[in-house]
C-alpha cells in the first residue's frame, strides 16, 4: 500500500494532552476498577424532554430533508437575538449579527481562519481551553499567552502584556465563566477589556460557554452587556451546557457584524448549515421555559457545595468555583499536577485532569468536574482521604 504522509499543517496541529488521560482512565476502568471520573467535561444529564419531542415531531417534517439555508434558517437567528434581549438586554440584528455555528467549538477554531494571516499574533488565556490552540496552529499564527492568576481572579491583568505584544495582537480569546478555574467576569472586566481591544485594534471572542451555570445567585455577565463591545468583538454561545445538548452540535456566534460576515463567508465554503430538525429544537430551547436551566444549575450548585464542604472535610484547603461545572483544586507540595493526579488515580480511584494539559499556568492546580451524583462527589473525596495527603486542620 502507498504510505501517505500528512501535511505540515496536520503535523503542526498541538498534541491532544488529554488523549492520554482518557486512555489511563480507559485502561484502569477495563482492569475492573471502579473510576469516579471527574476529569472530563461532558454533561452527564439528558437533554430536557420538551427538546427532544420538538427534534422528533421536526424530523418527521420533509423541508428539513432538504438542504437547509447556507447561513441557516432565519427562525433559528430570530430565536438567537430574542434570547440574547431577554436574558442580557442585548439587541441583535439577526441577519447581520449572528451566525448559526455546529457548536462552539467549530465557531472557536474557525475565527482565527477568518480574521489572521501567518504569523499574527493571538492572544490566548493560560490556563485555557485547548482548542483555542488548535485554531492558532490551523491559522498559522502566532500564540502569547496571558496568565491567569489566582491572585488577580483569574483574570488577565492587561497592564502585564508587553506594548509590543498588544500592538501586534490581532485576536483575543476570553472565557467566563472559565473553564478550568471556574472563575466568572464582572461587567468592569468586560470594560476594561472593550477599552484595550479598542486602543490596540484587537478583536475580542468572548467564548460564553457556560454562560448559564453561575453560582450563589449571580448570573455571569455576557460581553455584549458592555458598551461598545459590538465594535471590538463577538460572543460565542454554545446550546451545550445550558440545555444538556453537547451531542447535537448546536450554538452561534453573535456580535461585530464584520466578524460574523466573516464567519458565514468561510463557512459558505466549508459547509452547509444545520439539520433543519436540530435547528427547530435549538429554537424551542431558547425560546420555551428555561426552567430546565434553573434546575440545572441548582443541581450543579449543590453538587459544587458537596464536593467542596467533603474536600475541606477531609484537609484539603479548596476554593469554591463561582461558575461553570468545573472545580479548580491546589495540588499539594511535593507533586507536578501530572504526578498528582496519576496518584489520584492509582490510588484512589478517582479521575481529575491534570492542570498543565491547560497551559504552564494550569501547573499546580487539578480540575474536578461536577459531573457526576452529589453521593458520589462526597465518595471521591473520602477516597481521596485515603490516599493520606491531607490533614484536618481545626
Ligand atoms: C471553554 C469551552 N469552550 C467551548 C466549548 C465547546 O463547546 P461545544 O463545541 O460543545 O459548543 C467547551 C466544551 O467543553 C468549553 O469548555
């Protein structure tokens, strides 16, 4: 057989760190050990009823056998901006500022095509989300990371980004509520950030991923909430984690609308949009009660103060995430957050993802996700007990 070889690009794509940890986990499970995962990132409920009789009743529908509109069907983009007045008072133009995108992650990768040439500058937050990486290497650009530290929130500080490197930034990536920290931005974060991107000629993509999940009675703010944030960038929403519905690949971008032109322009080309089905139940979901949301983010809630109270229960000094589903733990001295969670798993059985695999500045730090049952949350904090790390300190 002809061997063939892949492209430079494909070769200069960044490694998949957490393929390995999927497969030590894998190979742990399959030896018969009982793993309480806690180091992905996927949903672990259903998605609400009322969805999922919308997608069934719309599959029967023959127009959605069809292909659908290349920039999608005008109902899904009316549901999209009616969505974003109601729940931020942001008024959208649905033609013009919003694009139908086959989840966030498509939208994340894909901008970095639309908007940089070779050699641009990106700035990325570290620790981050690594798909950010995966569209600077596509596009070929250039990546400098801004760290987030515990001491500032885990919110850039500005201030720190060398001049040279602001002015030769063309993109910026934020996430808040962020994952891995868990930490959320308040609407004088998202100023400032109007007010730097504005005076260095960079364009924001504010990923909004786990817009919905905020704790403690604060709902996370949307980027577009600031003034003038239209002018300097856009917003991802994903139907992912607010709906349960990761598996239908299903959110959109919205904002600048020379951005979202430039979207809907590469993906003219890449694809054409949506199954109308899935189209149709993304706009019920936005549109029909959000009890469902609320209900998910009381369970998450409850889950973090369990897993958190059992951690603190057990010595280990833990902060208490303000968003997302994620928990963003110290490891203790003596381990690399690699070394760490391979303990955890070894000997305790339970599965955390180690920080670095989010950047250098993810080093020091594991993240639990709350993604499974309070019952079992509390289980793996006392089997964490066990591995005699931690001393309760009164
Ligand atoms: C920070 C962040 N952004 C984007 C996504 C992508 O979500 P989706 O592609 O399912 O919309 C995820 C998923 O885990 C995420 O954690």
């Amino acid at each position: 057989m002809k061997e063939f070889k892949q492209s430079q690009l494909l070769k200069s794509l960044p490694k998949q760190f957490f393929a390995s940890l999927v497969e030590k986990v894998g190979k742990a499970a399959a030896e018969g050990h009982d793993i309480i995962n806690l180091g992905q990132g996927n949903p672990d409920q259903p998605t609400p009823d009322h969805i999922v009789a919308k997608l069934k009743e719309a599959a029967e529908n023959p127009l959605n056998h069809k292909y659908s509109p290349f920039r999608g069907n005008s109902y899904l983009k009316e549901a999209a901006a009616e969505f974003y007045k109601r729940e931020y008072g942001v008024v959208l133009d649905p033609e013009k500022e919003v694009a139908v995108l086959f989840g966030g992650k498509a939208g994340l990768v894909e901008i970095p095509v639309c908007l940089m040439d070779p050699g641009d500058t990106l700035l990325v937050p570290d620790p981050g989300y690594p798909d950010y990486w995966s569209g600077a290497a596509i596009a070929r650009a250039h990546m400098a990371v801004m760290p987030l530290k515990e001491e500032n929130g885990f919110l850039p500080d500005f201030s720190e980004i060398p001049k040279s490197t602001a002015k030769a930034a063309k993109l910026m990536f934020l996430n808040y509520p962020n994952n891995p920290t868990g930490a959320v931005a308040d609407l004088s974060f998202f100023e400032d950030t109007v007010q730097f991107a504005g005076e260095n000629d960079i364009c924001v993509v504010h990923d909004f991923a786990y817009g919905a999940i905020g704790f403690d009675g604060e709902k996370p703010v949307s980027f577009l909430q600031a003034k003038g944030s239209k002018d300097v960038g856009i917003e991802i929403y994903t139907l992912s984690k607010t709906y349960n519905m990761a598996g239908w690949r299903v959110g959109f971008a919205v904002g600048n609308r020379d951005v979202i032109e430039a979207i809907n322009l590469l993906q003219d080309h890449l694809y054409v949009s949506l199954f109308g089905a899935v189209q149709e139940a993304a706009s019920s979901a936005l549109l029909d009660s959000q009890e469902c949301v609320e209900g998910m983010v009381e369970m998450y809630e409850s889950r973090r103060d369990a897993f958190v109270q059992g951690l603190k229960n057990i010595g280990w000094d833990v902060a208490s995430p303000k968003g997302s589903f994620f928990a963003w733990l110290k490891v203790p001295e003596g381990y690399t957050s690699e070394e760490f969670s391979d303990l955890l798993l070894k000997e305790a059985k339970v599965a955390v993802a180690p920080g670095i695999g989010f950047g250098e500045w993810g080093e020091g730090y594991v993240r639990a996700g709350l993604l499974t049952s309070e019952e079992r949350l509390i289980e793996a904090a006392e089997r964490i007990k066990k591995v005699g790390l931690f001393v309760k300190k009164d």
